[in-house]
C-alpha cells in the first residue's frame, strides 16, 4: 500500500511539473493586449520549426488560458460592438469616395517606401535563367496596398484602358466626315522625244528630230457628303456608344480586380492562419509525445501510449507540410493577380479581423446594385449599337437610302516650253445616287441588327437576374458567417477549458491520455474554425461589395 501511494504522489508531482512547464510556455509567449482577439490566439513560430521555410507573418495557438478571463474579454468585446455606432465598410477593404481607380492608386502607392514591387516596364520579357525568377524579396503588404497594386499594375485593367483609348481614337476617325476633304494633285512633266530618219537597212541616218516638252499639272477637288442616308451620323453615334461601352467594360474589370486581389489577400491569410494552426498541432503533438515518453519512463504509461503520441506527431508535421505549400500557392497567385516583379514574394501584414459590418438590407442591398452594376448599362450599350447598325445597314454604302455629294474641282495645264498660258479648268458637280434593288442585302443587315437588339434585351434581363441571385447569396453568406463568428469564438473558450479540465483528470490520475489528445485536437479545431468564420466573414463582405459596385458612393469610375 505504501509503495502504491508513493508511486500515485510521483506521478503527481511529475505530470504537474509537466502541465506547468507548459502553462509558462503558453504564458511567456502570449500576445500582448493590443493585438485582436483573433491574434491573440497565435504564437510566435517554435526554433523546433527552424528546418521549416521561415515564415515572417506564421503565429503559433494559444494552448491554454484562463477560461474566465477569456469569457470576461468575450462578453466585452460584444457590448462594445453593440453601443458603438456601427461602420458601413472598413477603411481597409473599400476606399473613400474617388475620381478614378488611378488616384486611388496614387494616393496609396505615394505612401510607400520605394521598393521593388512594381513589374518590368517591358512586357516582352522573357526570363531565361533561374536566377531571373528567384524570388529575393519578401514583401509584407496590407490591404491597401494590394488594392493600390493591383488597380496600378493589373495586366487585364491595363488593356481595358487601352481600349478605352483605342475606342476614343476611332470617334475621332468618325468625326472627320463632319468635314469636307480636300486633296491636291500635281505633277511636273518633262517628255524628251527623238526622231531618225534614213535607209535603216543600210545603216544610214540621213536625219535626226528632237523636241522637248515640259508640263505642268495641277488640280484641287473639294468634296463634301451633304446626305449620306444616316450613315455619317450612325456611325458618329456608334462610336460614341463604344467609348461608353468600353468605359463600363474598364469600370467591370477595376471592381474585378479589386475583388480578385481582395479575395486572394483574404485567402493568404487564411493560409497563413492554417499554417499557424499547424504549427499549434505539431506543439501540442510533441508535447504529447513528451508526456508519453516520461510517463514510460517512470512505470506509469505503456508503450502503445508512446507509438500512439508519435503517430499524431507524424500526421501533425504531415498537415503542416501541406498547410506551408498552400501558403506558398496563396502568395504565388496574390502576386499574379498585382502583377508584380520576378524577384517579390508578397506576405501578409494585416492580422485576421472583421472588415466591417453591412447596414443596408437585402431589398435596399438588390436595388443599389442594379443602379450601380456597370454590367446592366453595358447591355442597354449594346442594344443603342445595334440601333445604329440598323441605320448604317439601310443608310450606307450599300443602303437603299438616297446620297447627295457634291464636288467642287480646279486645276491647269500649262506647257512651260511655249508662251500660250495655261489651261484653267473648273468643275462643280451635285451628284444624287439611290440604289433602287439590291437584292434584299440591306434590309437583311437591318433584320440582323434587330436580332442583335433582341439579345440585348434577353442578356440585360439575364444580368439582371444573376445580380440578384450574386447579392442574395453574399448576403446570406454574410449573415450566416457573422453568427459563425460568436458561436466559434464561444467554441473556443469552451474548449480551452475542457483542455485544461482534461489535463487536470490526467494529473490526478482519473483521466487518461486520450482525454488528453482529444482535448487538444477539438481546440485546434475550435480555434482554426474561428480564423475561418472571421476570413469567411470578409470574403462574404468583398463579395457583397463586388455584388453591388462603387459602395458607398455610388459612383462610377471616371477613366482618364
């Protein structure tokens, strides 16, 4: 009995000495209380990781804390939330009313050190060496800032603002039958002539005539389309319509581009927080294996004890391997998305928090996108286009609509080699042309413009409907992850007490090491399920805002 006792007051002593080893581990490396709730359940990465690519933005969970001060701080934060007045949207995700997607750019991008972030100034390059890729930089970014890159060096928004101007360059074209056109002809003639004459056949010349005559030719013709059936002003106004059409075409693709770097930034931190929660787990699974193997060593545990806590450490490392591969993934496509050099890996500066909270409702929510979605005035675009390509098809060229031109022509011809003057002429013509029959071309061309109306007409109606469904789902997702977000968070102060309550049972000898890992493993669930809940939240808020467009101001984006 007495041996009984001691061995039980041994074990004691030995798993509290370890469970406070662990706790002061837990404490020292705690964040401190200016990081978000969120933060502040990472830690710094471990020197056990150093073989491991060094990570600059990785935090370690939490293993334990105080479940009551984790319920006072909780109970806080949601009585803050509740009588402080609530944000439309968050500084970070949506900027402040702006002229144009280039000054936002600039405003932002005016506020950075300079780097070597931006992308060669040659499209055409070509990287031939491994050391032309090698990635040197690794560049923290916020959100801001990814924004700011991304409306400044997107690959995709720099040629729709090329079009745009390859749009207002064709109105000009158009715009020049407005005028009339003049065109000169001139020409200054020296004719050299020889004539012999003799017995050919005998090779005698007998004489030989020359002359010479220098002439000079001038003419002018002024011409002017008086009527040209509506083609002029169909085209005028067709072109007129494309700059609109390509505008709004820019306007989609910067609100695109915005939402795909906004998404991809969100989905690198999400890589970073499971990389973290990885690296939690591969703690957790040491320290198990620690425990098991002491517990071997003093009589109390078995060996499956052991081998079961190194299988957990195997699969935990097996996890943070593939969590570190798809940070790197997440990084690689943040940085196609911005465009940026070779030789820049980008990583996130932001911690994981809550962008901001939505105050419209859904109804308020659906009409403010179909006022603000460059995609339905895109459709009523087209359908003006094929108006005007209507007219042009029965008022052209090849119309059955009357043209008037008129012509007015001047030029001379003058011998310079004699002294007669030149010869003036005038000429002035009003010229009337109507095809009578064409064989039906031109009102086939009309019948296929209204064709073209009609799809106009059924893709504005599509849009339209896909808008609605695009708001809806965000803004259900929204709602649902808001929730996600206090159920989570309760979640984890749940579990971080039954880890410690299961730690306790162990010490004391009436629990076992399964209640243990078990514990373990439903508080990192726990704590990566609240990372997920705040990123999700976030995606469904950049979402909703790419749904309805231009929120809060309501504004287009005004291209240069």
């Amino acid at each position: 009995m007495f041996v009984l006792r001691y061995c039980v007051c041994v074990s004691v002593g030995l798993l509290s000495t370890l469970s406070l080893n662990t706790e002061l581990m837990a404490q020292t490396v705690s964040s401190g209380p200016g990081k978000s709730e969120a933060a502040k359940l990472l830690l710094p990465s471990d020197n056990s990781l150093k073989s491991q690519p060094r990570v600059s933005d990785i935090k370690q969970m939490k293993e334990s804390s105080d479940s009551s001060k984790t319920k006072k701080k909780s109970a806080t934060v949601v009585k803050k939330r509740q009588t402080s007045a609530p944000r439309i949207l968050s500084q970070t995700t949506t900027p402040p009313s702006l002229e144009s997607s280039d000054a936002y750019s600039e405003t932002i991008l005016e506020q950075l050190p300079p780097n070597n972030l931006n992308p060669n100034g040659n499209p055409l390059l070509f990287p031939t060496k491994p050391e032309n890729v090698e990635t040197t930089i690794n560049q923290p970014v916020t959100l801001e800032e990814v924004i700011a890159f991304a409306l400044q060096n997107n690959r995709e928004l720099q040629e729709a603002r090329i079009a745009v101007e390859e749009s207002k360059a064709l109105l000009v074209e158009q715009r020049a039958a407005l005028y009339p056109s003049l065109q000169i002809d001139s020409s200054l003639n020296r004719d050299f002539t020889e004539r012999q004459t003799g017995d050919f056949a005998q090779g005698i010349i007998e004489s030989v005539a020359r002359s010479r005559q220098t002439t000079g030719i001038f003419n002018a013709v002024l011409q002017y389309n008086i009527y040209t059936g509506g083609e002029r002003d169909a085209q005028i106004k067709r072109a007129e319509r494309e700059i609109r059409s390509r505008q709004l075409e820019l306007e989609r693709v910067s609100e695109q581009v915005r939402f795909e770097a906004t998404d991809n930034y969100y989905l690198l931190q999400n890589a970073d927080a499971q990389v973290a929660i990885a690296q939690a787990d591969v703690e957790n699974a040491s320290q198990t294996l620690r425990d098991a193997q002491l517990l071997e060593q003093a009589g109390l545990g078995t060996r499956f004890d052991v081998l079961r806590a190194e299988g957990d450490l195997a699969a935990a490392n097996e996890e943070l391997t593939r969590a570190i591969a798809q940070q790197r993934i997440a990084r690689r496509r943040l940085a196609e998305t911005l465009s940026v050099g070779q030789h820049v890996q980008l990583v996130a500066a932001d911690e994981i928090t809550e962008s901001g909270n939505w105050s419209l409702s859904l109804e308020e929510t659906i009409v403010r996108a179909y006022k603000n979605r460059a995609e339905l005035e895109q459709q009523l675009v087209q359908r003006e286009i094929a108006q005007q390509d209507r007219r042009i098809a029965m008022g052209g060229q090849d119309g059955i609509i009357p043209r008037l031109d008129f012509l007015a022509q001047y030029g001379f011809d003058d011998d310079l080699d004699n002294s007669l003057g030149a010869l003036v002429n005038y000429r002035f013509e009003t010229r009337l042309t109507w095809r009578l029959f064409d064989g039906g071309r031109a009102f086939a061309g009309a019948r296929a413009a209204e064709r073209r109306m009609d799809q106009a007409n059924i893709q504005f109606a599509d849009a339209r409907n896909q808008i609605r469904f695009e708001v809806e789902d965000a803004y259900y997702q929204l709602i649902a992850n808001r929730e996600n977000i206090s159920s989570t968070r309760q979640n984890v102060a749940t579990r971080e007490e039954a880890l410690r309550l299961a730690r306790l049972r162990f010490q004391a000898g009436v629990g076992t090491q399964t209640d243990v890992i078990n514990a373990q493993r439903d508080l990192s669930q726990a704590r990566g399920n609240f990372l997920q809940a705040i990123i999700q939240y976030n995606q469904s808020l950049n979402a909703l805002q790419r749904a309805v467009s231009n929120y809060p101001d309501d504004r287009l984006f005004e291209t240069r």
